[in-house]
C-alpha cells in the first residue's frame, strides 16, 4: 500500500512538472529564449498562494499595473527562500505578460489537485517554483549571451550584451571585463585581471587598493552602470583632490547626461572639472572596435569576436561562468 501511494506520488509530481516545463516553453519565451523576468514573475504569483490561495487570476493581478498584488514583495520572499540571484529588480511586474501564463499556472495547480490543508499547498508550491528556479539558474550559469553581429554597429552589439547581461543581474561584471578586454585589444597591453569592484579603496589612504576598476598611465577608469551615487561620486571627488589623473567614468548610453549633470555639481575647481569625461560603456568599446576593424564591416565583425575572445579566455575564465560568456551568432 505504501509502495503504492510513492508511485502515485511520482506520477503527480511528474504531471506538475511536465504542465511547468509547457507553460514555460509555449508563454515564457521570447523568439527561442525564456525571458527570466517571466520565469521572476511565475515565482512571485506562486509565493502569493501560499497567503491567498486563490485560482483566479483576478485575485491576484494588481488593478493599477500589469503585476501582481504585493508583487516585489512575494519575488524577493521566493528568490530568499530558494537562495536565488534576483535578475530583474522588480521581478517583471512591469512587462511579465502575466495575462498569459497566469492562468495556465494556476489550472496546473489546480488540476495537481490544490486546495488541501496549508501545509501540503505549501509542499506543492515548493515542488512548482523549484522548477522555474532551475530554469532561472541554467540562464544564470549555463546559457551564454549570444549577440548578432552582421548589419549592426559595434555600440549596438555592446548595448545588446549588456542589456541580455542586465537580463541575468550581471551587467556591472560584463561591462567592466568587456572594457578591460577592449583596453588590452587596443592599447596591446597586459593589465591586473581583477575581478569586478575589488579595485574600490576602502579608505583615502589605502595604498593598496586602486583608485578605480583600471588604472593606466594618468587615467583612473570607473565602470558605474546605475543612476549617480554618493560613493562613486565621492570616489570620483577624490582622486581628482589627491592626483592629476584624469578620471573616465563609464556608464549606460541612457545615463550619461544624468551623470553629467551630477558630477557638474561638484565642489571642485574648473581645473579639476577639466579632468572628468563621462561617456558611454557601449562608445567607449564600440568606437575603437570600429576603428580597429577600419570602418568596414568585414574588418568590424572580425574584431568584435576578437573582443570576445579576448574577455571570455581572460576575464570569464578567471572570474565568470558560462553563463556570463559572449558568444556571436
């Protein structure tokens, strides 16, 4: 008898993953990827069972957004009850298509036969979002990112690496070992292969640490994909008090002015001022990709796999996983 209830156990648990495994490859997929911030979403609506163990995707969908109630909330319970890396900050309330695969999530559940006491609901709810936690971590540590090349320009192909890099929470990494990649390639030099942010100086006078991600000759370089902040503010003011170096720092295309505009707050002399250009990652790299490859194609296509020879066999293959490769198709 107890044999088998195991092997009907089994049979129940399988049906659940294989009604998982459907959704995910018919509703979570965009072109012939699963969009993580889907899978993010699935977690956060299976997390708000657990407290409101409703079918109906009514109870759960937010009037005001295209989320779920409490969405960002139930995404960060899920993603520390599995250990899991938060890819996308706000859990895909914005854009996770829920219309969609919600209510199939829901039948699954249901027809695996929710709606016994809370405690086997919550074993249920465990088996279902272990499954979308896999999916999460294969994007993490196994999938590439994988970048079209032909008929685009090298700042476009680095945007699309950063924004698939954004995608698996690890853009700040991939823009940094992607500049430091770019500054071998065209400087044909060898620098510190440091993993991200260890150059961040504790205090003033900490010798030891650099005062940015690079530093070459009289320039401190800073990889700062975020909106401005007071510790790379600070760090900027810095090294611009203590040394004559000039001072890059690198952000995304979209938040250039926004740094620009800060920066030209500070209480620094114009002398100093003179000594900050603030720029994009994707034209910092894509610039001297074109100009290596001679403005042709042909020569910009080859260099770009070049770069990403150089930041795969150098960077990833000291601090990255798979997952965190580059790979042109």
């Amino acid at each position: 008898m107890a044999k088998s209830k195991q092997i009907a156990h089994q049979e129940q648990d399988l049906l659940l993953s294989e009604a998982i495994a459907s959704i995910i490859a018919t509703t979570m997929t965009k072109g012939k990827k699963v969009v993580p911030a889907r899978l993010q979403a699935a977690l956060a609506l299976l997390e708000r069972l657990r407290e409101f163990p409703s079918l109906n995707i009514d109870d759960h969908k937010s009037p005001n957004s295209a989320g779920i109630i409490g969405h960002e909330g139930f995404g960060n319970t899920a993603h520390a009850r599995l250990n899991l890396d938060i890819l996308n900050k706000n859990h895909g309330r914005r854009s996770c298509n829920i219309g969609e695969w919600g209510p199939l999530l829901l039948k699954a559940m249901s027809d695996d036969g929710f709606g016994g006491d809370k405690k086997d609901r919550a074993a249920r709810i465990s088996l279902a979002q272990l499954q979308f936690a896999e999916a999460i971590r294969q994007i993490i540590e196994q999938d590439p990112i994988e970048v079209a090349i032909k008929s685009r320009s090298a700042e476009y192909v680095i945007q699309d690496a950063l924004e698939q890099a954004d995608e698996k929470g690890k853009s700040g990494e991939v823009a940094q070992y992607l500049v430091g990649a770019k500054l071998m390639l065209r400087l044909k030099i060898s620098i510190p292969v440091d993993a991200a942010n260890k150059g961040d100086r504790k205090t003033r006078v900490d010798s030891e640490r650099r005062r940015g991600d690079f530093e070459i000759e009289d320039a401190v370089i800073e990889v700062a994909l975020g909106t401005p902040d007071e510790k790379h503010i600070q760090q900027i003011a810095e090294v611009l008090e203590d040394t004559n170096k000039q001072v890059w720092l690198l952000t995304r295309h979209d938040r250039v002015q926004s740094w620009t505009l800060e920066l030209g707050n500070l209480d620094i002399s114009l002398p100093q001022r003179r000594r900050v250009i603030v720029t994009s990652v994707e034209s910092f790299v894509g610039q001297n990709i074109s100009e290596i490859g001679g403005f042709s194609e042909k020569g910009m296509s080859a260099t770009l796999e070049n770069l990403f020879k150089v930041y795969n066999e150098t960077w990833i293959a000291r601090h990255g996983t798979p997952g965190r490769r580059i790979v042109p198709k």
